[in-house]
C-alpha cells in the first residue's frame, strides 16, 4: 500500500522546516541538556509523524491495563519472583543486590501502597517491504524510569503544529493526540493523594494509643503538602522530560517536588523514628519516591547509594517502584511470563480471552539454563543465532548481543552464567524511511519504530488490592535501522509521533 512517505518538500522548503523544528523544541521545552551540561538543545525527532498500523497501535492501547495488571500480579507474588530470579542472581551482582535491598528493607517497610509509572514496548511484526501483517509485538516491559512520556507528548504537539506549517505532507493518516504527559503526572498525583490517606488511616490507628502534644502535632504536619522526591541521575541530560512532569504536577494538582541523586539522600533527606521520610531543609514529609536513577548498576557506584536505595524503601512513603516491582520487570519474569500455564495461574483476575491477547503481543523467548527449554535456546544461540537477540538482566539500552554475535560472546563467558540471560526471537519490523532531526543535521534513511505504551499503577500491598491501573499515553521512538538499539538518550534513536494508517485489507 505504500504511499509517499517521508514527503517530498518543496525546494527551498527545507530550511524553514528545520527552523520550525528546532525553534518550536526550544520554546515548548522538547529538549535535553547537552552533554556539558551548560545549555538546552532539541531533542532528535523525526521531521514527519511515521505511518504506523491503526489496529496495531489501538490494540497496544487497549492491552495495557492487562499488562499492567499482570505486572502487578508478578510483582506481589514474591516467593514466586524471587524462585525465578535466583539463578540469574548466582551470577548477576546487580539483580543480586536488588533482592538483597528487598529483603533488607522489608522489615521496616511501613508503606501500605507501592507505585508503578511502567511502560510496555513494542515493535510491529511485519513483512520486509512494507506495513502488511502488522501486529505488534512486545520488546519489554518497563517497571522502572520509564522515561519520554513527557516529550513524547510534545512530538505530537509539533508535528500537529507542523501539519498546518507545511501543508505538504497532511491528509495521510490521522496525528492521535497523546496524553502521557498529563496522565503519568496524575499517576503521581494519585499516589500522593493515596499516601495521605493511609497516613490519616495509619496515624489514627496509632493516634488511639497515644496523646503526645508532640504527636498531634506530627498529625497536623502531615496535611501541611507533602512532597514528590525525584531521584535521578547527577549527570542526567534527560532533564526537561522529568522537569516537565514535575511542573505538571505543580499546575494542574499543586504538588510539589524535588530533585536530588542517590548519592545526596544522606544529605537532604532525613528518616524519622516512625519511618516517615522528611525532605531537609525544606521539613516537608516525602509522599513518594519516583526513582528516575536507580536501574543501572552504574547508578550505584558505592555503598552509599545503595544505602540510601534501603533508606527510602523502608519508609512510609510510596515507592515508585519498590524494589520488588522493578525486579519483576527482569527480562527473566518477561520470558516466564510468556508460558500460557505460568501466566494464568500467576495472574487468575485475567479473562481467557484477555490471555489470548496478551499472548498475541508475545515472540518465542527462551530461557539459557539447564532445563529442556534452555537447552533449546542454547541450542539456537549457538547454532542457529541469526533470528534472535539474547539479553542480559539490565536496563537502559546498550547490553543485549544480536545474531551472529551471540556464540561468540557465550564462548567468551562462564557456561554457568549462561543462565543469566535470555534468548528472544528477533521482530521484524515493517522497513520505512523517514527523516531525522539531530544537533541540527538531517539524517535520512530506512528507519525502525518502537511503540511504548505508558501505564500507571498503585496497589495496596496488605490486601493485594490494586487501586490504580491506567493506560497513560504513549511513545514512538525512531531509528536508522542499521543501529540496533533504540535508545533516544544514548544517541541512537529519536522521538516520533504517529500517523495511523488503516484499516488495511490484511490489517488484523
Ligand atoms: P533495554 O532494557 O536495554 O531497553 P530492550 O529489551 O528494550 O532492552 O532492548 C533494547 C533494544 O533492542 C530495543 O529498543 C530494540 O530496538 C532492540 N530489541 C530488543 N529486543 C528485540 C527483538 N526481540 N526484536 C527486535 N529488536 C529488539
Ligand atoms: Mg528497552
């Protein structure tokens, strides 16, 4: 069906579009921090908004609240989890150190409500040449950092604004607005709202027993705002996309917060004997903490981040994620995940018809241990690498192994860590060419789309009641085919918004 697509401009017309680009990322705040640190530059967008598969990407919508349920399911089956995540932990240092912060923590873990900003990936399956048999199919799903929901949402403003600038390339296919913006910082919002209720509930409960002055007075404190605690990276040139959430929450549900990095918790937050967590020197109690930094080994560089991870995961404050839930996005849940049986029995609330779809979005995953399963996947890694990926515990872009690298790479490690990792059926995308906008210089070429879709979560650990599950918008990220991965902020791929195409004949 292919139309023309990326457009042609008119000559001439070039040089104003990219002024457009650039001048309308600048004044909307669709940029990052450069590399020093000192100044704002656009982020890399595409020029046209990518024709992407209308059922395809509807679906993806409509799935979400599944995906986040069944996430919620693995995340509070802990004995469960942890079985599975024990062999990769023998070998992983960090996935090792995360069960070890867990179960420090847990004593002390006061909080009734755990939070999730999570995001599932896709990219549609289709044929070589063009959009055809297009379903999309799940890449991994993000229970931590989940991060370009803001500027995601600002793509779509720009190309929406470009399509009246240029009426060249218009009438294609429909821009759908995106409200990721909005909606993860009302996920927030919500669990601010829920963390003073369970401290009412908490303190009155407690209240009886007591009638300090001290404490009636730490009572009314609690109404006085409390705070949202962005941990992030000190080095972070992704700044505008969690600044814009933060004035979000300011505009639209007065809510305040701050930043600081693991490393600066000792200095600016202080741990009461309740375990309640106040932001020094400001004395305002911290409702949630939205990790931004915490799901690389590199953002622990000492034990005083790891520290400080224990310090705010044994408190009252909401955790946005605990350490439970970023575990249980592990590419190792997500390949258990992908067996029928485990699925439905981890996740009984879902429909069979619920389970079918969700098994729709799934490519084959095999895991690399010992069991007849893992003897295929070695089997294939070894012998037949070219149609898969094999990946490692991490997060963040930059680790997995592709194709005919991956024997090599297994040789080149201990047989026992092999179990570490996953092997996963490599997605093909549809091949499209677009145009790309990076540091000012266009860059064209045949380009491969992921679709992120944003969900919010909360969910009260004494009754394993979920309280929140939401679709929050979505992400397109673009880029050159011809690098592997797709990450926007290690500078291999770009934003992007959508023009949905379709229905199609074989469109299903
Ligand atoms: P990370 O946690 O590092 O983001 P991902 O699983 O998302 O790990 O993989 C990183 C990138 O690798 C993806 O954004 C995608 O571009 C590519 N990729 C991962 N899995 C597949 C797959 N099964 N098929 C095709 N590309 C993949
Ligand atoms: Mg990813």
């Amino acid at each position: 069906m292919l139309m023309h697509f990326p457009p042609q401009l008119p000559d001439r017309m070039e040089r104003f579009y990219v002024q457009y680009i650039e001048d309308w990322a600048l004044c909307n705040g669709l940029c990052m921090r450069d590399i020093d640190n000192s100044h704002a530059v656009h982020a890399p967008v595409t020029m046209f908004p990518t024709p992407f598969s209308k059922s395809g990407f509807e679906e993806a919508l409509r799935i979400q609240c599944a995906f986040n349920e069944l996430y919620f399911h693995a995340a509070t089956h802990e004995e469960w989890l942890l079985g599975h995540l024990e062999e990769a932990a023998k070998h992983d240092d960090f996935t090792a150190k995360l069960i070890q912060i867990h179960k420090a923590a847990k004593a002390g873990q006061t909080q009734r409500l755990t939070g999730g900003l999570w995001r599932s990936d896709y990219i549609v399956n289709g044929s070589r040449t063009s959009l055809e048999g297009r379903q999309v199919k799940q890449v991994e799903f993000n229970t931590v950092s989940v991060s370009f929901g803001a500027l995601a949402s600002k793509v779509a403003d720009m190309h929406e604004f470009l399509s009246h600038a240029s009426r060249s390339w218009t009438g294609h296919g429909e821009v759908p607005q995106n409200t990721a913006l909005k909606d993860l910082a009302r996920g927030l919002a919500n669990m601010h709202a829920g963390y003073k209720v369970a401290e009412i509930q908490h303190r009155q409960a407690t209240h009886k027993t007591s009638t300090s002055a001290v404490e009636d007075e730490d009572d009314a404190s609690i109404m006085d705002d409390p705070v949202v605690l962005f941990i992030v990276q000190p080095d972070e040139t992704n700044v505008m996309d969690q600044r814009l959430i933060e004035f979000e929450l300011v505009k639209e549900h007065d809510i305040v917060s701050y930043r600081i990095s693991l490393a600066e918790v000792p200095d600016f937050v202080v741990r009461t004997n309740d375990n309640r967590l106040l932001h020094n020197p400001s004395g305002r109690e911290i409702a949630v903490v939205y990790y931004r930094a915490g799901y690389a080994p590199s953002d622990y560089p000492t034990d005083v981040e790891w520290n400080a991870r224990e310090m705010l995961e044994s408190s009252h404050a909401v955790n946005c994620p605990s350490a439970l839930t970023q575990l249980a996005g592990a590419k190792k849940i997500q390949q258990v995940l992908t067996d029928r049986s485990v699925l439905t029995k981890i996740a009984p609330s879902l429909s069979s018809d619920t389970v079918d779809r969700l098994m729709k979005t799934f490519v084959k995953i095999y895991p690399m241990d010992d069991s007849p399963e893992g003897e295929q996947g070695r089997y294939y890694a070894l012998r037949e690498p070219d149609h898969f990926v094999l990946k490692p515990q991490r997060e963040g872009g930059g680790n997995n192994i592709y194709g005919e690298d991956i024997p090599e790479f297994l040789q080149s490690i201990p047989t026992e860590s092999w179990a570490a990792y996953i092997l996963m059926e490599l997605i093909e995308p549809p091949k499209i060419t677009n145009r790309i906008l990076r540091a000012g210089k266009l860059q064209s070429g045949r380009v491969v789309n992921e679709l992120g879709v944003f969900g919010t979560v909360m969910w009260d650990r004494n009754h394993n009641e979920l309280l929140m599950n939401e679709q929050a918008g979505w992400l397109l990220r673009t880029k050159l085919q011809d690098s592997h991965e797709g990450g926007v902020a290690a500078g291999f791929g770009c934003l992007d918004s959508i023009q949905l195409m379709g229905p199609l004949k074989d469109d299903n």
